[in-house]
C-alpha cells in the first residue's frame, strides 16, 4: 500500500538529433533534443517536437554528471537528475559526415577507411581531387554539409616556407569551415613539436595549432610521435653508401596504422578543445634504431653516432617523447616484421 501512494519519479527520455545541414549559424551546435516525457512504467507520451531545432550559442551542451556530452551516447534516461544510458544506444554514435583533407595520403587514407567502416560518411579531399588548399579551389564544394573536418594535409617542404604553407592552408580552411557550420576541426600534429623553435618545420606546425585554437571552431589536436614509416627517409638524409651518421635523440616511433586509429577516434567525438598525445610503446636513441633498422633490412651500412647529424642533431633533450601519452601497441620489431 505504502508504495503504491509513492509518487512516479519523473522520468525524461531524451534523445539527440541533428538538425539539416546548413541551419545553425558557424557560433551554433547542431546537437538539439527532442524529449519524452513519462511515469515510470508507464508508456511514453507527450513528445516535446522540435527537437530539429538547433540550440541556441546560450544554451549548453548537455552534460551527465561526469561533464560528458550526452550526445555522444544517442538516448539517455534522465530519472530525477540521474543519467542512464540506454544500453541499446549506449555504444552508438550518430552518423556524420567527415571532410578530410589529405585524405588520400598515408594517415589520411587509413582515416577515411576507418571512419567508412563506423558508418560514417567520409570524403577524401586532395590537389587529385580538385582541392587546392593554397589558392582556396573546391574548398567550399568540399566542406558543403560536413560535420567534421579532419585536416592531414602536410607541407610539401620541411624548410621555411612551411610556415607559409601552414598560414595560408590553415587561413583557407577555417574560413571556409566557418561558411559551412563545421562543428568540429581536427589537426595531426607533433609531440613536442613547440619545444623545438631551431626547426623551421616544427615552429610551422606550431603555428598551425596556434591558428586552430585561435580560430572560430571548436577544436581537437592530436600530437602524435615519429612515425615508423618516416625511418627511411631519416636515414637517408645523412647516409651515404658505407655509413648512415645519427644523432642520439630519444625517439618513439609510432605505427601509422596507430595514429590514424587515434585520429579516427578523436574525430568522433566531441571536440576536445586541447590536445591528446599518442606515442608508440617503446623508446629509443636514433642512432640505436637506425641499427635496428638496417640490420633487420639486411643493410650492412655503419650507423656512426654523430650527435650534429641531420634533422634531429637539433634537437634538445628527450622533447619529442612522451612516455605518459597514450601508448599505442604496435612495437618496432613487429612492425619491421
């Protein structure tokens, strides 16, 4: 008897949609939601419509009581306050549309796959493509509706005129971003890459991320380590037919296979408005894993230790590792294999 005089908790269905493309102006989320309101037990009625609606800049995101977007879990049971996730929409994501940008290369491809394989509506765009991120062509075209873009477009050239490159490149896109209502923009760049100012490449980077975050849309960067794949051309910069000379800068290489796992994830998600690092599991001097390098190749060229050799005889210290990132699991040795 007791209990049946209780009163029924209040209890909200909610659910996110999205609103159609090219409704919310560049400061708006599209995130909204539509509600349901009922008694416990009791079947669901008075749907509140509109939930097509885009909320306005003034109204926040809704959160549960760890600060996460709820969004990101599709529908949700609110019970006098207390967040439940439905398990049948707990693991979901919505689908969205992905604009990546140097998305035929090594990381970019691998990204593509990824998301296509969640789902999700992703398009490579690159010069092969008709997108020209310098003079701005197809830009617009390319980022038309697009939740997400993804920016994995590389400099042709490590020399000054990177900077340029990332200035004008990055200029173009958030421009046009902000046209298109783009709700999240996602970099690749470099773990330690603003504690190196003596490489003109990594000051260029820098900038690329100080132009994100001072740019107009909500923002994730993804700082990754050496990749694996770059080995190679490390050592032929300072090789010749009996000797390859490197330096001892402590390095963690990474699996591009990895980083583009980490960059699909990121993308995803809500916009981190900072930076997560990635970095391969292990740690080595360079000119450590140039031996390993060559021997595993079946190279009989001398790695002589030259603490001034190349590239990364610039570098200071252990600045390009990061051994609290978030380790990936691909090793060295399994990926020579």
């Amino acid at each position: 008897m007791l209990l049946a005089m209780m009163p029924l908790p209040h209890v909200r269905l909610h659910a996110c949609v999205r609103a159609p493309h090219g409704e919310p102006g560049p400061e708006e989320s599209r995130d909204a939601i539509s509600t349901v309101r009922t008694g416990l037990a009791l079947p669901l009625v008075d749907l509140e419509r509109g939930g097509t609606v885009p909320r306005e800049p003034s109204r926040p995101r809704p959160v549960d009581g760890l600060g996460r977007n709820v969004c990101e879990f599709g529908a949700w049971i609110d019970v006098w306050g207390l967040f439940i996730p439905l398990g049948a929409y707990a693991n979901e994501r919505p689908v969205m549309k992905f604009a990546v940008i140097g998305g035929t290369g090594l990381i970019g491809s691998q990204v593509v796959k990824n998301l296509k394989a969640a789902g999700h509506e992703a398009v490579p765009h690159s010069p092969s493509t008709g997108v020209d991120i310098i003079s701005g062509k197809g830009l617009d075209e390319a980022l038309a509706g697009a939740d997400t873009v993804v920016n994995l477009a590389n400099s042709p050239t490590f020399d000054e005129a990177s900077l340029a490159f990332f200035r004008t490149s990055m200029d173009n896109l958030l421009a046009a971003a902000r046209k298109a209502g783009v709700g999240h923009f996602v970099i690749l760049s470099i773990v330690g890459v603003d504690q190196v100012p003596e490489l003109d490449y990594y000051r260029a980077k820098a900038l690329q991320e100080e132009l994100l975050t001072a740019g107009p849309i909500p923002y994730s960067i993804v700082r990754a380590t050496q990749f694996m794949e770059f080995m190679d051309a490390i050592l032929s910069w300072t090789a010749d037919n009996e000797t390859v000379r490197l330096p001892t800068t402590p390095i963690q290489p990474i699996a591009a296979k990895d980083v583009a796992a980490a960059v699909t994830d990121v993308a995803q998600g809500p916009p981190l408005r900072g930076i997560r690092n990635i970095a391969g599991p292990e740690v080595f001097p360079l000119d450590e894993l140039g031996r390993i390098t060559l021997s595993a190749k079946g190279d009989s060229r001398t790695v002589v230790t030259d603490p001034t050799a190349g590239m990364f005889g610039e570098v200071k210290g252990d600045v390009l590792t990061d051994t609290g990132a978030d380790l990936a699991p691909t090793r060295y040795a399994d990926w020579l294999s």
